[in-house]
C-alpha cells in the first residue's frame, strides 16, 4: 500500500501541457447544428496550437458535430460547461482514425484518438457523445467499424479530467500501451451498443480516481492485450456499475499484470439493460438487472499476473461476487508457464442474486496461488439443493473465462476452489436469504487451504 501512495503522489505532480496558447474552435470555422462535419476546423485548432509548442483547444457551449480527430502533442481540448461534441454517423469518416503500422491498419478507431503523442488532455465539464446507438454501428462484430470515443496508443503523460462520455459505439476509453495516464471526475454512461466497456486499460503508470462508469458491458476493465505488461495501476474511489463485470483484470491476458491496486470502490446493476437480460437466460438469478462478477480475475492467454490487491469494495445485484480463473484458452510465452498468483482481497461486502456462488480455480496442472482473502461478508440467495452439490464441475480449460464457464450452478453456498495453492481466509462470513445445503466451501486438488 505504500508504494501505491507514493506513486499516487508522482501522478498528481505531473504537469499535463507546456504551452499558453488558446485556440476556440468557433474561430477556426467550427459551426454549432447537425448536418455539418467540424472535424477539419477542429482539427486545424489542434494542429496550430501544438506546433505553437502547446497551449489549449477550446470548445464552447453548444453541440459541435465531428468525425475524427486527432489530438497532438502539448494539446489541451477543454470543453466547456454546456459544450457536447458528438460524433458523426457516417462510418466512411472513421477510416483515417486507424493507426497504420508496418503496411498494416488497425482494426480500432476512435472520435478523438492519439498515435505516439505526449503531454496530451481533455478536460473540462462538457459531454462527448459518440452516437454509438445510431443505425449505422449496428453490428455484434467486434469492433466490426464501431469507433471509440477515445483510442490512446503509445502516448506518454495522458490527462482526462471531469467530462461526460457517453454512447459509444464500443468501447468508451482505451489506453493501450501508454505510460503515465491520469484518469479523474469522469462520468461515462453508455448502453447503446455491444462491448460498452467504462474504461479499458492496458498501460502502465495509471490513476483513476473519482470516476462514474455506468455501461453495458465491463465496467473497469484491464488488459493485456500487447507484449507490455499492464502494471502499476491504480484505481480508487470510483462506482462501477454494469451489465457485465464491475472489476475485471481480462479476458486478454497475454503478457500480464503486475502491482495493480483497486480500493474504495461501489459496485450496482447498470441503469438500463437493453442486451443482457440475464435474469431470462440464466437460472437461478434471482433479481431483473444483474452484474456478473463483483470482481473477475482472469488469465487464460499464457501471462502472469502477480501483486494484485484489490480492497473496500462495496457490491449489490452481482452474480457471482469473486471470479477467480486460470486457464489455457492460448500456451504461454513465459518459460515458466502462465502464472496468477499473489493476490490479496480484503474489505468486500457483498449482496449475490445467483447460485454461482464465489470460484479460485485453475485447471490440471496450472495452480492459482497465493490468495488471501479477508474480511469478506456475503449474502446470497441460498437455495441450493442436493442436486447442485453432486453435479460435475467441467473443467471448461478453453472456454471463454466467465463465471458461468463452470455451470449455472456449483456444489459450494460460499467459495468452489480447485486447482489452487495456498489459499488464506480469514474472517469470512456467508449469510443466506433462504436455506442452502450445500456446504460453504468446496476444495478440490488443492494444497494448504486455510479456511476461515
């Protein structure tokens, strides 16, 4: 925990643009009304400030219609109370937002994007709407040409202060491979369209604090998706609410995490549920709108994730409150193996609306090791019969890494841990809102389980 705080510290000093120079998009010809594209006025706003040696971009009150744009180094867009930028429909303008590497394009793009950039900031108390729910993204494709409304890729000291995101056509934010990333006061709500993740994270030296993510899909969501570990990150403070995974370290998990601290954090149901409809095709769910894992840890593409400490997190309307899974969905690139291990959950409280209780596993020869887990109160539905306790857990070893990868249900009210090596529990507490059989922990090819 102290390294967390010093690195807390070092974030905040750090410094987001160098120049003074203030440019108004409305003097570089930006008009206000739908049926323009203002993205060449914006654009020549960015460009003059940045050669100038940085400064700010500002936009004023009003809804200012764009395609894509690039943001520059020393570049400040500062969007201004009342000010909304949204972005166009028209799938064709989004082309020259893919970053071409070696011949090759990427298959991501985004509204306001930044390929290599440093010192680089979108502050201010206005709204980015990406229309993501327009027609025209309308595809279960991924991404399938459904831009971002953010997409940062290799850029150092990044800054998002205190704006709205909202409607995206796939995921909100992605920070991808960049170093030193400052993430606070944003409000994201998007339920428009698939794969609306609040934040997606796969960089290193990051802080998220003070934040609202209220989306369709994962809502705090780590990557690493490169051949960079994602380490040394930091997220507090923030409510998480989704249709899918509140805290989620995964599914890509190629090279890693490592020294990853989550604390302070409420996890809720989204506010609309307009795809999931979880409660219609999963048995056992016992409330209308539901998350599916409070917290997710997953590895399952070969990576290694270690030092992950996760603590004060307060959830409700979740499936499954911890999901824990090691797994070979992909073979190592580590000589040693894939590896999840050192991990320290402390401080949850927990309100579950499903019989997939809690689950640490891994699969034959590939052992998570290392949890501590303490101070953890749940309270579940219960319910659960003689029938669950004696069905097969599969061992699903390349299925997709979700909760209900081992089944709709599972022969433990409380924790199901197999394939794990020391495993710690201290003060853990179940509590059930109906009689359940089966018993509260289940261990299966595990060595020096402490239970609680």
């Amino acid at each position: 925990m102290k390294k967390a705080l010093i690195f807390l510290s070092i974030l905040i000093a750090i410094p987001a643009i160098g120049g003074s120079r203030n440019v108004d998009i409305t003097k570089m010809g930006a008009k206000e009304g739908p049926g323009r594209d203002n993205a060449a006025a914006i654009q020549k706003a960015v460009d003059m400030v940045s050669e100038a040696g940085g400064g700010t971009v500002m936009v004023p009150a009003g809804d200012f219609y764009t395609g894509p744009v690039e943001l520059k180094s020393g570049v400040e867009l500062h969007l201004k109370m009342g000010a909304r930028i949204l972005g166009v429909t028209d799938t064709t303008a989004y082309e020259r937002a893919h970053r071409i590497t070696n011949g090759r394009r990427s298959e991501f793009s985004a509204l306001i994007y930044a390929y290599g950039q440093k010192d680089i900031a979108i502050t201010g108390l206005g709204t980015i709407d990406g229309q993501g729910g327009d027609p025209a993204f309308r595809t279960k494709r991924d991404p399938g040409n459904r831009p971002m409304i953010l997409f940062f890729d290799e850029c150092t000291n990044v800054v998002i202060s205190d704006i709205r995101l909202e409607n995206s056509a796939h995921w909100v934010q992605r920070y991808l491979d960049c170093e030193y990333v400052r993430v606070s006061g944003v409000k994201v709500r998007s339920h428009c369209n698939y794969n609306n993740d609040g934040i997606d994270i796969d960089s290193k030296d990051v802080l998220v604090t003070n934040c609202i993510f209220d989306c369709e899909d994962d809502a705090i969501c780590l990557k690493s998706n490169s051949d960079k570990f994602c380490e040394n990150v930091t997220v507090t403070n923030c409510v998480a609410a989704s249709n899918c995974n509140a805290i989620k370290l995964g599914t890509a998990s190629l090279t890693g995490f490592r020294n990853i601290s989550i604390s302070n954090i409420a996890v809720r149901h989204a506010t609309e549920d307009n795809i999931r409809h979880w409660s219609t095709k999963l048995e056992g769910i016992t409330a209308p709108i539901t998350v599916i894992s409070g917290i997710a840890l997953e590895m399952v593409d070969g990576g290694i994730a270690e030092n992950i400490t996760i603590s004060n997190v307060s959830m409700r309307d979740v499936q499954t409150p911890i999901f824990i899974r090691l797994a070979r969905r992909e073979e190592s690139k580590f000589p040693e193996g894939s590896r999840l291990r050192g991990i320290t959950i402390s401080g949850v409280t927990a309100f579950s609306e499903s019989w997939m209780s809690s689950s640490i596993t891994g699969v034959p020869g590939l052992y998570v090791e290392d949890v501590y887990l303490s101070d953890i109160d749940i309270t579940a539905p219960g319910g659960g019969t003689l029938e669950m306790i004696q069905k097969e857990v599969p061992e699903s070893e390349k299925k997709y890494p979700e909760n209900r990868c081992l089944g709709q249900t599972l022969p433990a009210s409380g924790f199901y841990i197999r394939h794990a090596n020391n495993v710690y529990m201290s003060n853990v507490r179940f509590h059930f809102r109906k009689p359940d059989v089966r018993p509260l922990i289940v261990t299966d090819d595990c060595k020096n389980v402490v239970l609680p």
